[in-house]
C-alpha cells in the first residue's frame, strides 16, 4: 500500500514534471505553442504573427512549413512588417508578387533545427564572430552574439534581434525576430 507521503511525493513530481515541459516551450503573441504542433498549427495562434501566417498563405508555403522539416524559423512580428516601407506588405501580398514574397519569406527559413544555443555557440567560436547560414531561398543570413543578445542579419546587414528564441515544434524551431531579413 501507498504511504500518503509517496503519493504525496509522485503527485508532485507529476506537476514539477508538467510545469517543466510548459516552461520548455514558450508563449508566442499570447497563445501557448506546443511541441507537438508544426510551425504552421502554431503561428496560426500567434496575434504577433498575423501578418506573417497572411504572407505564408499569399505564397503558398502553408504545405511546406507543415512538411517534417526540420527547419529553422525566422519569425518577424507584425511590428517587424509594420516598419516596412509603406504598402511594401500590400505589394508582396498581390497574386503578381508571389515569387518574390516567397524568396522573402524563404530568406526566414533555414534546412535543419538549430537551437539558440547552438547559434551562438557557433557565431562565438567562428574567427569572424558570426555563424552563416544559407536560407531555402539561397540567400545568406548571419547569426551574431552581441552582449546576452543573439542578432541575426541578412545580407544587406539588416539585423534582427532574436527575442524568443527556441520556440520548439514537431517539424523545428522557430525564433521569433524583431526585424524583416531582407534578401538581396
């Protein structure tokens, strides 16, 4: 028979182990992302994304990001579209415009799921202090360790500050951004 102190002690250990696996997997844009969810289940629900999921749709990536990956995300908030050119967004989401909202939006994504830590890690230990990385779209982006921040810069030298990083999904990782990478 049980002891009211071992159960007591199993039931706890059920909540840390809980609490453990939702703290591993942060909020986004106010709604909890999941492990178990794609990219594309998961930034649906984010109100920090809607203008990325919108673009997502327009380019007709939807398939590919819900593919098993693993990618790595890139994920600008709507802020980061906001502070576009004016009618730059309303001018990538035209049907005419959709090569090249695709070559923008695959400058966000690299192949493979890379970790923050890893990230920096490998921009720490490189001779130049940035870790490239080459994009589905064939663009380059830089990861960059600047203080406790990790930026990443496209090729323009845009830099974009990772401010959730590690957001972990079935098919990957997204890192939520601050800026649009611009490809060239």
């Amino acid at each position: 028979m049980f002891s009211v102190k071992t159960t007591t002690a199993a039931a706890f250990a059920v909540v840390l182990s809980a609490t453990a696996s939702l703290a591993a997997n942060p909020d986004v844009g106010g709604a909890p992302m999941f492990a178990d969810k794609n990219i594309v289940e998961n930034a649906v629900n984010s109100a920090d994304h809607t203008t990325l999921v919108a673009a997502v749709k327009a380019a007709g990536l939807v398939d590919a990001l819900m593919s098993e990956g693993p990618f790595t995300v890139f994920a600008p908030v709507n802020d980061a579209f906001a502070a576009l050119p004016a009618g730059t967004v309303e001018t990538l989401l035209k049907p005419e415009n959709k090569d090249m909202l695709t070559k923008v939006l695959t400058a966000h994504v690299i192949a493979g799921k890379l970790s923050g830590a890893e990230l920096k890690a490998k921009a720490s230990a490189s001779s130049d202090g940035f870790f490239h990385l080459k994009t589905l779209s064939g663009d380059a982006l830089s990861a960059q360790v600047r203080g406790s921040n990790l930026y990443v810069y496209d090729e323009n030298g845009n830099a974009g500050r990772i401010t959730i990083a590690d957001v972990n999904q079935s098919n990957g990782v997204i890192h939520v951004v601050d800026t649009v990478l611009v490809p060239k």
